[in-house]
C-alpha cells in the first residue's frame, strides 16, 4: 500500500536550510519542514541523476515492503540508501517519476 509522503520540486533557486547530497551533486530541503510536503531539488552541473528527476517533479510514497511495489514497473532507479534508515527507489508511472520510500 501507498502512502503519500511528499512531492519533489526541482529548481534552480536555492532554498533555505538545504542539504547537500555530494554523490547526487544535489540540493534538498527538509519535508517535513513545509506544510505542503514540498521538497525542494537543485541539482548542480555534473549530477548523475537522471535527467527526467531533473526535469520534471516526481511524487513519493511511503511503502511497506520496496521490492514488491517495483514488481512489473518501469524502473528509473534501483533502490538505494540516501539517509540512513531509509530505502527509495523511482520507476516511472503515466510518463512521471514515482519516488517509492521505505523506512526502516
């Protein structure tokens, strides 16, 4: 099951209280800081993020178990770690990126 967790914005403005991603090469801001669950995506020149996380702004879900809700769909990234304790990983669903999020 699905849990709408937030929605990712790329920009090219920085934001404040950012966080910087050093293998990304990408900024984020905080979610649960914003009352709209809106997190904040600056991406510098040379990320490895794909191109359409950089483009377009994606969706994420809380999910219970990563691997099955990626059985069957289109995959963008494989699951990774960015923080400690959480789990994501994007597939593209209607022509977007979905962010799928597991906690630990």
């Amino acid at each position: 099951m699905r849990t709408f967790h937030h929605i990712g914005i790329p920009s090219s403005e920085t934001h404040e209280n950012e966080t910087y991603l050093e293998e990304a090469k990408l900024y984020i801001t905080d979610v649960a800081a914003s009352p709209n669950k809106i997190e904040w995506l600056r991406f510098e020149t040379g990320s490895t993020m794909p191109r359409m996380l950089q483009a377009l702004p994606h969706i994420a879900y809380q999910v219970g178990d990563l691997e099955a809700e990626m059985v069957g769909k289109e995959v963008l990234m494989e699951p990774f770690s960015p923080m400690e304790g959480v789990t994501v990983a994007f597939i593209i669903e209607e022509g977007a990126p979905i962010e799928l999020m597991q906690m630990a």
